[in-house]
C-alpha cells in the first residue's frame, strides 16, 4: 500500500492513534515493440519500501544517528553520510548497479512464485536484493532518470531493451537500488517490487521489445508531505548538491545532499524550541486547517509563553517500516486559559536556523470538532510517525479520546 503517516494523541483519557495515507506513490509499466508501438500500459500502487530507505530517511532527519544497512551483496555496513543514495544512473549498460533493476523470481525457493503465480504479499521490509537480476550481454537498460515533473511530482524511470535477437525474457520484479556515493562498490535496496502483464502473468519482453517502468512518487491535495519533502527525496536520490526548499519566512533555502558537504533536516537539533520538530497549530474562529503542497508554514503556530514544549524525543526503535519523534505540550496557566488545537506540523531545521514545513496534519475528525483542548495544568503527548510499509497492513484507527 501507499506510504503513510500516523499520528497519536495521548491525554489523561486515553490515546487516539489515526492514519492518512497521503503521498501517492504509483508504478507504471509499458511495453513496447521494436516499432515503438505501445502493447499495454498497467499501473499500481507500489507495495514495498524496505528497512533502508527507511533507515536513511531517519538518518537524513536526524532521527537515527547510527546504525546499519544490508547491502544487496548481503554485507552489513555502517549508517552515515555516505549513504544518501543516489539512484540516478548515467551507466546505460547491463552491469548498472543502481538504479531500477529488473529480475525474475522463477525458479527461487524463497517462497516468491507459487505454482507459477505471484505472492505479492511476500516482500518484506527485510529484503536486501532481487531475487535474480538480469545481467547478462543480451539484457540491456538505458539510463535511470530522477526528475521533478512538478514541484509535487517526483519521477524515477528507467528502461530494460531486450538485445536478445530470438529468444524472450521474462520479468516479474523490479527493485530501487541506490549508490554509497562515498563507495562506488556498495549498493542498497530501498524499494522493491512485482510486476505482471494484463493478465496477471510475469512480463515477456520479445527481442527488441522494450519495458520501461515508473515510479511516480506525488504529495497529495491537502494536509499533506509539503513540495520540501518531495524536493529533498530528490535530493536524497540524486546525491543533490542543490535542492531548493522554501523556508517558514518565505525565503529559498538551498539542501546540499552531495558527498562532500551533507546538510540535515534535522526535526530534532533545538531541545525544546517552538520552531522546530511537531509545532502545534492554533485553531482560528471560522478557519479550517489547511496545508497544501505548496504551504511553507503553518496558518496559525501556537508558540504562546504559557504553552511548554518538551523536547523531541526520537522515535526509531522500529527501524522496520516506521520512524517518528514525539514531544509533550503542558498548558501552563492554572485558570480559564484552554489551547485549542486543530493541527500540527512538522518543521526541521536546514543549517544553522532555517526552518522548512515538511508536513502539515489536521487532527482527525473524531476529535470533538476536529480539536484538540489543551486544558490548564494538563499535558498531550504527540507522536508522528513516518510509515513505509513493506507488506500491505491496513489504516487503523483506535477509540477516540
């Protein structure tokens, strides 16, 4: 299923926990023959990032500080800058480490192919490789292209050319492959994936046919992952050494994900700051939360004096498929002031002071109105949590407070 964000909400009357399943993440195949005539074009909702993206991710946020990562030879190795992996590749040939790759799983006994049929509930957050990538003289892929059609949209394509002149290959997995881009030897699976033809059949591709995939990865219409979060996934996939971002004052910020210079979105570098991390948003009288890609700032912060804000606490025991931060609110005030909450958002920090909105949430309906009420000398306890789930679990939501 599609990644998603969770957010929960705890006071002394119990927690409520809802999900929204808002960056669009599509996969696109098409065939074509040696006339470049199209033969067919399906597309899906992508099932399966795995552990290591999720890892960076972490890591680019300044939530995971160490750790490790399964290379697609099977090696364990160090989580650090050098692993902002790129996935753009510029090596049109079979023996492309990064990139899309294609594969077929016949023939493994790992479970992946049933009589012939498909498990597509088999990927796993674990899974480090294909089960068998095409790499010999008569497979052939052009460039894998990393590109912004929009400022919402993030496009990743690539195309496999069948040189073979009379015999068929067939392909029934695809996987994201990035570069150590301080190691031109090391490789990461971040996402990987089964594809059928229109008859729910693993994929021929005749000599001279072409298959060319897409992954097309688009933050949604409201309260939503902003236009800075798909400019630093392209950043993060193309080792950028200039992203631009838009900062909470309106002004450009430029992201440096190359190898020599690394800059964080740190959601957690200033303790206990009212800027940075979750920042609540005050509900305004005839005024609905909103965020849209396009927002750089939230339309009410709520950093009144009497408002305390913990500070951010990591959340990344669960490297799997998930990773967040969570803080606590305390109202301040022992009489009649209540702090009416109808959103949040999450803003991290680009260099020294820059702040950028990365994601903008309205609190669930479930809540009275929409509201959260921060009563005097009460506490909420807020966590967020970034979801890319390799297996398709399903939205849930918990009672409501």
């Amino acid at each position: 299923m599609n990644p998603y964000f969770r957010v929960e909400v705890e006071t002394k009357k119990g927690i409520q926990s809802y999900a929204q399943s808002i960056l669009d993440v599509q996969l696109t195949t098409e065939l074509k023959d040696i006339n470049g005539n199209v033969k067919y074009t399906i597309s899906k909702g992508i099932d399966s990032f795995v552990s290591n993206f999720v890892k960076v991710l972490g890591y680019l946020f300044g939530i995971v500080d160490s750790g490790s990562l399964k290379e697609t030879n099977g090696d364990v190795t160090a989580l650090d800058v050098g692993y902002l992996t790129a996935v753009e590749s510029s090596i049109a040939s079979s023996v492309s480490n990064f990139g899309i790759h294609f594969g077929d799983t016949t023939g493994s006994s790992s479970g992946l192919v049933i009589n012939g049929s498909i498990n597509f509930d088999r990927v796993l957050s674990s899974d480090y490789s294909l089960n068998k990538r095409f790499s010999t003289s008569s497979v052939l892929y052009s460039n894998t292209v990393v590109s912004l059609q929009d400022p919402s949209t993030l496009i990743i394509t690539r195309t496999l050319i069948n040189d073979n002149t009379s015999q068929s290959v067939y392909v029934n997995e695809i996987g994201l492959v990035g570069k150590y881009v301080t190691n031109e030897t090391s490789y990461v699976l971040l996402a990987r994936d089964f594809i059928v033809n229109s008859v729910g059949e693993k994929i021929e591709v005749p000599p001279n046919y072409l298959l060319t995939v897409k992954y097309e990865i688009k933050a949604k219409s409201n309260n939503s992952y902003t236009n800075n979060f798909i400019s630093i996934l392209y950043g993060l996939l193309t080792a950028n050494n200039n992203v631009t971002l838009k900062a909470v004052n309106g002004s450009n910020v430029t992201l440096n994900l190359s190898s020599d210079i690394f800059n964080k979105v740190d959601l957690n570098s200033g303790a206990n700051s009212k800027t940075e991390g979750i920042v609540l948003n005050g509900r305004q009288s005839g005024t609905q939360f909103l965020v849209t890609p396009v927002s750089y700032s939230l339309p009410n912060p709520l950093i009144d004096t009497n408002l305390s804000y913990y500070a951010t606490t990591n959340l990344n025991s669960d490297l799997s498929t998930k990773v967040g931060i969570s803080r606590i609110f305390e109202n301040l005030n022992t009489s009649s002031v209540i702090y009416a909450v109808n959103g949040l958002g999450v803003i991290g920090t680009v260099g020294v002071s820059n702040k950028v909105l990365i994601v903008g949430a309205q609190l669930s309906g479930d809540f009275i109105g929409g509201t959260l009420a921060i009563k005097p000398l009460q506490l909420a306890k807020i966590s967020f949590y970034f979801n890319f789930p390799a297996v398709r679990d399903k939205l849930t939501s918990s009672s409501t407070i």
